[in-house]
C-alpha cells in the first residue's frame, strides 16, 4: 500500500516527524510512507485564493493518489498547530481530496498527554464536511514524553510501544481497505427500460423519460415544451450529456440554472431508483477530474465584447458585419442574457406600418389631453420636439374627427413618451428625466434596428401591433417565435456564422489599461484559466445590477426600502459586473438611484407567472392583516409602494371564475402549487384566511366589501379604475405575492455614440457601454418595450463608434 | 472599560468584523472597544530567539494594558481558523499577555449553527496552560445567517440577537469586574514569561 505521511508542524526540529521517519523505516516491508512537509504552505486566506500554487496541488494529488493519509500532530494550545490547520483549510475550500480518504492520526508531545486533545480537535476537523475524511476509530497512538522515547538512530525505544504502533498500523492498512471498498461504485444494475419521471424546471415539473439498460443508463428525453426558452437550455444539454458520458449523477449544477439542473440529476436519480438500483452509488461515481495547472491564453481581437445579451451580441455582429473580429465573453454558460427573459415586443414608431391599424377608444382622448399638457412641465431641452408633436397630433385629430381613424404614431410621440415616462423624483427630492439626446438618439434610430434585425434574419409578427406591459403606446414589434429568445437564437447564429467566437462561462475579471487607453481584458474560463483578450475596444454590455441586491440597496434613492431577501425577475447574472468594470477606470455614473420592481412576483423565487396571474382588473391584494391596501388597478411603481409599506408580502384574492382569466398555468400546475404550499386553496374564504394566517372576519369584509364595489362600479377606499369579476364562486385561492426586482435604470454615464464618459464628461479611450449597463435614457422609469430598442439601437452605435473610432486613430 | 476585540480571520469581507464594529459603536457607553486585525501579523514559525515579532508585540502590548479581550471567531472546518491559531501561537510562545485576562468569545457564521464548534475549541485552547486566560463561562454568543444580520449601516437587524448581546456584555463587564476582585496579581506568579512547550517536561 501506498500511504501520505504529513508532519503536522513547520518547526525544524519535531518529534512528530521522527516519529513518522520511524513509521517508513519499520514499516518499509509493508507499504511505501511519503512523507510531506507543511514547511512552504502559505496561511490559509479565503480572500487570497492560492489553491492553484504548486504546494497545495503537490498536497491535493499525492493525498487523492495515497491509500490513506497519516497525520502526525503535535499538540499546541490544547489543539492542533495552525500550519496544520493551514492545509487542511487549502484542502477543503475549493478542492476536496481528503473527502472519503482513510485518515490515521498519530501524535507525539513532550508531556505525557502525547497530544491527546490536539488529536480530538484534529479528528472532529477532519469530519467536517468540507474535509469528509474517514478517520479510523480507536487505536489512538499518542506518544508522550517523546523527547525520551527515540535513541540515537531515531528508533523508538520501548518494544511496547512499537507493538502497540504495529498493531495500529495493521489495523490501519485493513481499514484502508475497507474504506476503500465503501468508496468504489458498487456495480449497479437496472431492470432496463423506459421510466417516466418529471423533472422540476424554472416553471414547473417537466415529463421526463429516463431509458436504462442493465448497467447504463442509455438515454435521457425531457419535454421542455412549458419551460423558458433560453433560460436552462444549456441544463437541459448539458446535464443529461453529462450523466450519461460519465454514467454518474456526481455532476456540477449549472450557474443560473441551478433549479433546473437539480431538477434533472433528481428526475433521473428517481428512475434509477424506481429500476431497482441505489442512485446514491451513482452520485458517489465523481467524474475524476484531473487539477489542472493553471494556463494563460492570449487572444487579439479587434473588438471584445462582455456580455452575450442582445446588446453584447448585436454589437459583435455589427463589427463582424463590418469585416472586422469580434470576441464575446459571457460569464454565464448560456448566451441571451436578460434578453430571453424579455416579453418580446420593441418600441419602435413606424407610422407607415401602424397606420394599417384601427386607433383603439380612448386612444385619440390620450393624444388629445397631451396636447393640454402645460408646456412649463415640459424641460426646456424637449419642448421644441413637444411643439412640433403638438401640431402632428392636431393635424391628425382633425383629419380624423369623423372617423374611428387609425392609428397614430411618430418618431416625436415615442420620445415625449419616453421622456415623460421616465420622469421621476426620489426620496431626496431628486427629480430625474431622461437625458435629451440620449433619448433623441435612441427614438430616432429604433425602427433602423427593427430594420436591422429584419435583414440578419429576425421575423416579425407584421399582422398586429402590440402594446407591451407598462409601454403606454401601441408600437411594440413583436418577433415570431419565442418571445425573448427568438432575437438571441437569430443573433447568436449570426454572430457565429460571421466567423465571431462567444466564450461561455468566461467572467471579465478586469480591463486592460494602457496609457489611460482601454484595450482588452482578462478573464477567466471555466477551467480557471486566464484569458488575456488584446483588443482596440471593449463594449461592456453586461446588463444591469437587478440581481444585486447590496448594489440596489446601496444606491437606492427611490423605494423606501428593499429587502435583504428580495428577489428578481432577472437573470441571476445581473450583477452590475460592467459597471464595476467601468468605474475601476475612472467612469462616471448616472441615475444609480432608481430601479423598476414588478410589484406581484413570486415571493420565493421573483417569477411573474406562478400562482394565479390575473389581468389586474380582476386583481384583488390583500396585506397580511387580510385587507385591501391600494387601487390594484394603479400603476407598477403604486403597487410596489404600497406592497412596501405593507411589509412587502401580500395576497391576490381570487375565485374560481378568476382562476379562468390566469396567464400561463394549467389546473395540474396549480394542484401541484397547492400540494407544495405555494398557493393557497380552499372551500370557504373563513378557510382561506386561517392559511393564510390572517382573521378570518377581516378577511370575509374585505372581500364582501370588494364584491359591493363591483357592484356599484366605484371603489370608495382605494378607488379602482377597472373591475371585471367578483370574487364569490368557491374554491377560493390566495396567491402569496412580493414586489421583485426588475430593471435598474441607472448605469455608466454615455453620450450619444455609446461612449463611455469620465467625471469630467470626458470619453475613456476605447471603452463603450450599451443597454442596461449604461444610464440616462430610462431615467427614472423604463418603458415596456423600450429596453429591447436601447439594446439593440446602442449595440450598433457602440459597434459603429468602437470600429470608426480606431480607424481615425489609424489614420492620424 | 477597555477591551480589546480580535477579528478571528484574514478574510477581507468578514462578518466578525462587522459584528466587532457594531458592538464598537454600540457599546460604546459601557466601554471602549479597539479593534485588531491579525491578517498581518506573520504564520507561527518557532522563532530561535522566543522573540515576539513587532507586529505580535503590538498587539500584545495592547492586550496587556486592556481590562479585557473579546475573540469574534469564524468557524472552518468545525474549529478556528488557522490564521486566528497562529496568532494565539505568537502569543502562547512569546509574550503571553493573555494570563488571567478576561476572554468572551463571539463568533458570526452564514450557517445557523454559528460557530458553536470553533468557539468549544477556542475555550479549550484559551484555558491551556501556555496561555491561561480567563474565558468568562457559561456566557456563548452564537450569530447564525451572518451574512443577513446586518444592514448598511452594519447595525445588527435581529432583534433578539441584539438583546442577547446586550445581556451578554453586561455580564462580561461584570466578569471583568469579579475577576479583578479574586485575582490579586500578587497571588499569580508565573515562572517565566516566555513559555516552551519543553518548559512542560521540566526540561529547562
């Protein structure tokens, strides 16, 4: 047998080493002892990640390699020495080889306790988890007074205590046997065939089918017709690839499909389960990866972009388009970034195309009370545009006085909107709105990138014009195909087919800087190599900071609070990680302070559709007391208030007859909701209100209460402008419902071609920004729809300039 | 009073440190709370000469003239960290200012447990004879979900947390208070104010 013998201190002098050079003299005829020094092991730090230097992965392989590790400790303090202690943190933190090794400990002290409570510690250390040694019981070998137990040729003295240390090296070997043989994948066998099982996916359970020869599993199908398209696609590759190249459920959860990816291994550990076999043998089989020496690769490129959203792949494409390199590095393991998560439609005013569609009621009284709007409200800078607005509208309202009319749209109407929108003021008395000739740019080029995107292949739903949630106007171009995903599928494909490479799972650690000027970055891949990327500009197009919630709190100027435990609509990769990017180089920032919620998300996990979502004219929010707290009918940034000053958590009351109006769910989704305790069912609303925790008679009045004002058609509490049912026709649901993150508007400071400006308003040589990670256009609040045509519009600026700029740079 | 609180780990972003500096401020009326940090100071390494390095010395020089210490601890793999070990090591091996100190032990974990374990071991290794400090009994302060506890201005958020705190400090003050009642310093005498781990065996 082969053991690692570790010498438990740095001192020069140690009795614990004797002790082991003892060890690999006498036992030399029965296995082989290396013995390993803590000498040149640096002090474990958590913030200083040394894993990769050569002594700790020297440590990591010959322990993985050893069929068993011997740790000779002395005591110090009562306990085992720091050095010690050192390592054994290194071995634990991000690499685990001690985990299922056969551990013996030994010790030797100058007193007669032989370090006998070090080796306590030392035993309840290395069955912590992150250590998960198996360490032999019984036969504790403590030497005491060791100073006077070896003679002069390092031998131990006394023939007791050299039986007693054969005795328990025997035991010893046999028990690393035994270990061992815990340790090694038992051969399993299925009883083959095709087992049904579900997988839980982002929205719900997934039908899988799991085929099982007698010793493989061959195949794994999972039906994701109801899922996300985007969001876990990569899950739903690359797990079942995973499992059956390595015949083991001992694979890595995918970083932003965490659900999803345990969902699958769990669906198939239940099938193996159900063939007759143990699926914990299966999780035991770890695909052995080898510790990589860490590598350097250099790239030169001519532009690198971060971020492979809609922003970040439309801005390669155009520098591909262009006849030039582009390089997307993308943290996350998929591309589409928010953008998949994204309802569809983009605002985009093309009057020409509208105007096929009959204006709606209530549409031209909209137009008409713009035109009232007093002009001091309007800022200085747009009232000219508000002018000329003014008279199209006028032109248009008589054209049309005798006539339903078609409708109306203009390039200035979008940018009123826009602008108007986005005004806001936060808690400080702030008022914000959106920067003139970021807006100009944006509502002058968005129907270009419709254009544009027309022309690399993206199609779109010509037969209707859709108003997307919150976008105050019908002019959303609405793609065909899977919403969000259908712009990321077009770009992606022609980002590659143009030649251009997307690195996944390659996060942008920082930028190069030369001479003050930006040119390229370092990153690192999935196998924790470095990735040095040269280039003549960097576009960050990493998105914005939803996700972050200490980077929202920080700078939140506008909700009177967010909570620790908010969740997101977002991509869980919304980390602001391009703006941290940008200001490491001196960028400025605008508008940090203010963020878009989506008031009725999942409490758990900030999903809109889950529960019953209702249109809200049949919504009906009761706080945690059981009462009404806002007009449900008002706006999102009304009800995430309220929400707020309710405690944040509340209830959507709804009945059968409602359950019929709710979005995207299915009676076996809600059944399931209601088994698991995330929606709440019952026959009476007395029911209802005790499992929700609230009075049962609050709870009852509110809704009778709220069933008169249907009645009536006016809400004298809150004053809701739309009703549609009542809520009177058992069973009765509450939906748990909290305000979620949504969008953050703030962002690096630009100017019109996407650069990226300094505190003097300066641009930073060769650093761009588009889309979310930028601020000023959205201001205060985001238009439905407008985040698609900011992305895809400054995408193509940011190229245009990133390509532009470098050529004049050439030329001079 | 005067105490001093060791930060028990060379992480950059620690909520030990986050729940020293909140007990800094919040007790500030009761006591002067000094903050060390141990990232710098050099891993243990039996130094020849016994000699302190200057960086351990300060530090020591600190707790000797301090009525009373508090450790806020992590806990790593079930025990203390190493870095916070060694740091006891120095002290143990060169200057030992920790004899019949006053001790309290907090400790701050992200899981719920909060470091329950480190701080059984940290009592173990502060009562050894190398370093006989006076770790107050009875009293544990465990802070489990750490990393929610406190908000941005790093005030601690569960309320009940807070109360124990409180309860817990006053009878560390009271400790401190008692054990400088029983311990006149005459009673104590050390042999030696460097200590070996031969020392033990007699041998010197």
């Amino acid at each position: 047998m082969k053991f690692v013998g570790i010498v438990g201190t740095n001192a020069r002098h140690s009795y614990n080493r004797m002790l082991l050079e003892f060890m690999q003299r006498h036992f030399a005829d029965q296995a082989e002892i290396e013995i390993l020094e803590l000498t040149d092991v640096p002090m474990f730090d958590e913030s200083n990640d040394q894993t990769d230097s050569d002594v700790i992965q020297q440590f990591a392989t010959k322990i993985e390699a050893a069929d068993g590790v011997i740790i000779a400790s002395p005591e110090h303090n009562h306990s085992i020495p720091s050095a010690l202690k050192s390592i054994i943190e290194w071995l634990s933190f991000k690499i685990h080889p001690f985990d299922g090794q056969a551990v013996m400990i030994v010790g030797a002290s100058y007193s007669v306790q032989g370090s006998s409570r070090a080796q306590l510690h030392l035993r309840q250390v290395l069955d912590a988890p992150g250590v998960n040694a198996s360490v032999m019981p019984g036969s504790e070998f403590l030497l005491g007074r060791a100073q006077t137990a070896f003679d002069d040729q390092g031998n131990l003295k006394v023939q007791g205590t050299i039986d007693f240390l054969d005795s328990c090296f025997a035991k010893f070997q046999k028990f690393a046997e035994i270990v061992a043989e815990m340790n090694a994948p038992e051969a399993l066998s299925f009883n083959p065939g095709t087992y049904e099982v579900t997988a839980t996916g982002h929205n719900g359970e997934l039908p899988m089918r799991v085929t099982l020869s007698a010793d493989r599993i061959e195949d794994i199908e999972i039906d994701t017709s109801s899922e996300t398209k985007g969001i876990a696609d990569v899950a739903f590759e690359r797990i079942p690839k995973e499992i059956i190249d390595g015949q083991t459920l001992a694979v890595d959860a995918i970083s932003g499909a965490s659900i999803t990816s345990h969902g699958v291994i769990d669906g198939v550990a239940r099938a193996v389960k159900e063939a007759g076999a143990n699926p914990d043998e299966l999780k035991k089989r770890r695909a052995t990866k080898a510790v990589a020496k860490p590598k350097v690769t250099e790239v030169t490129t001519d532009v690198v972009v971060v971020g492979a959203g809609g922003a970040g792949l439309t801005a390669a494409a155009k520098v591909l388009q262009a006849g030039h390199q582009a390089l997307v590095l993308e943290k996350f393991p998929a591309v589409g970034g928010n953008t998949v998560r994204a309802g569809g439609p983009m605002n985009a005013a093309d009057p020409d195309w509208q105007r096929q569609f009959a204006a709606l009621p209530g549409e031209k009284r909209s137009l008409q009370e713009l035109t009232e709007l007093d002009e001091a409200q309007i800022a200085p800078e747009y009232r000219a545009d508000f002018r000329t607005l003014k008279q199209q509208i006028k032109t248009y309202l008589a054209d049309n006085a005798d006539q339903t009319g078609t409708l109306f749209d203009s390039t200035l109407l979008h940018r009123i909107q826009t602008y108007l929108g986005g005004k806001r003021t936060d808690l400080n008395g702030q008022q914000i709105y959106g920067q003139y000739d970021l807006v100009k740019e944006l509502t002058d080029n968005a129907l270009d990138s419709v254009k544009w995107l027309k022309s690399i292949g993206v199609k779109f739903d010509e037969t209707q014009v859709t108003m997307p949630v919150g976008a105050i106007w019908r002019r959303g171009h609405k793609p065909m195909g899977d919403l969000g995903f259908a712009y990321i599928q077009t770009l992606k494909d022609f980002v590659e087919k143009q030649g251009g490479t997307i690195m996944t799972e390659t996060p942008v650690q920082k930028l190069l800087v030369t001479d003050g000027q930006v040119r390229g970055v370092v990153a690192t891949n999935a196998d924790h190599e470095q990735v040095i990327v040269h280039a003549d500009a960097v576009i960050l197009a990493s998105g914005g900071f939803a996700a972050n919630t200490k980077m929202l709190q920080k700078y939140n100027t506008y909700w009177t609070a967010i909570d620790d435990d908010v969740k997101t609509t977002n991509s869980p990769a919304m980390t602001g990680d391009g703006i941290r990017l940008g200001t490491s180089v001196g960028a400025d920032l605008v508008g940090m302070g203010f963020s878009q919620m989506m008031p009725v998300s999942d409490p758990n996990t900030g999903e809109l559709f889950t529960g019953l979502q209702v249109p809200p004219a049949n919504f009906v929010m009761v706080n945690q007391q059981g009462k009404r707290f806002v007009n449900e009918y008002g706006s999102r940034d009304e009800l995430t208030q309220a929400a707020i000053d309710n405690g944040s958590l509340f209830y959507l009351i709804a009945d059968e007859a409602i359950k019929k109006t709710a979005y995207n769910t299915s009676q076996a989704k809600i059944d399931q909701q209601v088994a698991d305790g995330t929606l709440f069912r019952a026959n009476t609303l007395a029911e209802l209100a005790e499992q929700i925790k609230v009075d049962p008679d609050v709870l009852t009045k509110t809704i009778s209460d709220y069933n008169h004002y249907v009645d009536a058609g006016s809400d004298p509490e809150f004053h809701k402008t739309a009703f549609d049912l009542k809520v009177e026709v058992a069973p009765f649901y509450a939906t748990p419902r909290k305000p979620a993150t949504h969008h953050t508007m703030g962002g690096l400071k630009i100017d019109t071609g996407a650069h990226v400006l300094d505190h003097q308003g300066q641009p930073i040589d060769g650093l761009y920004a588009a889309g979310e990670v930028a601020g000023g256009i959205h201001a205060g609040n985001r238009l439905g729809g407008n985040s698609l045509s900011d992305i895809f519009t400054f995408g193509r600026i940011a190229a245009a300039n990133a390509l532009a700029d470098h050529e004049t740079a050439v030329t001079e | 009073m005067k105490f001093v609180g060791i930060v028990g780990t060379n992480a950059t972003q620690s909520t030990n440190r986050q729940l020293l500096q909140y007990m800094q401020r919040h007790f500030e009326q009761q006591a002067t709370i000094e903050i060390c940090e141990i990232k710098d100071l050099p891993a243990f390494n039996e130094p020849d000469d016994r000699a302190a390095p200057s960086t351990v010395q300060q530090l020591s020089d600190k707790i000797n003239v301090a009525d009373g210490v508090i450790f806020a601890t992590p806990e790593y793999d079930h025990s203390i960290p190493a870095v916070l070990k060694s740091a006891i090591e120095w002290l143990s091996y060169t200057t030992r200012p920790l004899i019949n100190k006053p001790v309290m032990i907090v400790g701050a974990s992200n899981g719920s447990l909060g470091t329950s374990r480190a701080q059984a071991h940290l009592r173990q290794i502060l009562e050894a004879p190398e370093l006989k400090a006076l770790v107050m009994p009875n009293v544990e302060y465990l802070l489990g979900r750490s990393l929610q506890a406190f908000d941005d201005q790093g005030n601690l958020t569960y309320p009940d947390k807070v109360q124990e705190l409180d309860n817990a400090f006053d009878e560390f003050v009271d400790f401190v208070d008692l054990t400088t009642k029983i311990m006149p310093s005459s009673q104590f005498f050390e042999k030696s104010k460097q200590f070996s781990w031969k020392q033990v065996t007699g041998e010197e």
